[in-house]
C-alpha cells in the first residue's frame, strides 16, 4: 500500500475585479508590499507598488526561475527604489512595464496584476 503525497493548493495567477486590498496608506510612497488571497482551493501572490498617487501590481512570481521575488517580506525593490528586484538572482525589472532590464531575465517581463486607486482604495481591476 502506497501513500498518496498530500495535495499542495493550487497557486493561482488572477484575481476577480473589486476585490478591495486596503487603503493607499497602507503602502509607503516609493514602497512594495505583499498581498496574498485566498479564492477557492487556491492562492494568489501578489504585490503592489505605490508611486505618489498610483499602483502598479505584479503577480509575485520571476520569470527567471518562477519563485517569489522577496526573501524578505514586502522588500521588492532596489535600495534606490527604481526598479524591482529579484532577490534570488539579481534579475531587475522596471516599475511601470514590469520588463527586465538587467539580470538572468533578458526579454522576459513579470505578469502584470491590475490594481485601481477608487477614492482612496486599492482595488483589484
């Protein structure tokens, strides 16, 4: 008789619109910060970034080795808080395309995650 190895949720790379993820503030300007949703059986992983006024979102995964970007929590971006970082191999993405611009990623991009500024509310779009 052989054991079954457990199932392992499904990581899932899309979310509904209107889910509301919480106030701007929650996020300092020039920051990123985690975000992770239960939908289903499923999760998602996500990010934000906040510049001023405006998000951008990212599915939390490098196309360079499909991992998470951040060994820390919410440290997605580079010390100057230009770019985003992979924490694991150096791979460096732009904040508005999401392309890559340096590292082990050359013509790859991250997965966008469309996020909305709604009165003060980042929503999912």
């Amino acid at each position: 008789m052989s054991e079954e190895a457990p199932q392992l949720p499904a990581r899932l790379f899309s979310t509904p619109a209107g889910v509301k993820l919480g106030p701007l503030e929650l996020i300092a300007d020039g920051a990123a910060r985690n975000f992770v949703l239960q939908i289903g059986e499923g999760f998602f992983h996500g990010f934000v970034v906040r510049r001023g006024e405006e998000v951008r979102g990212y599915v939390d995964r490098c196309p360079h080795a499909g991992l998470p970007l951040a060994q820390k929590l919410d440290d997605y971006l580079t010390p100057a808080g230009d770019l985003i970082a992979c924490s694991w191999h150096g791979a460096l993405f732009d904040i508005d395309t999401g392309d890559c611009v340096g590292g082990p990623c050359a013509g790859a991009a991250l997965r966008t995650w469309p996020v909305v500024l709604v009165d003060g509310w980042i929503l999912t779009a």
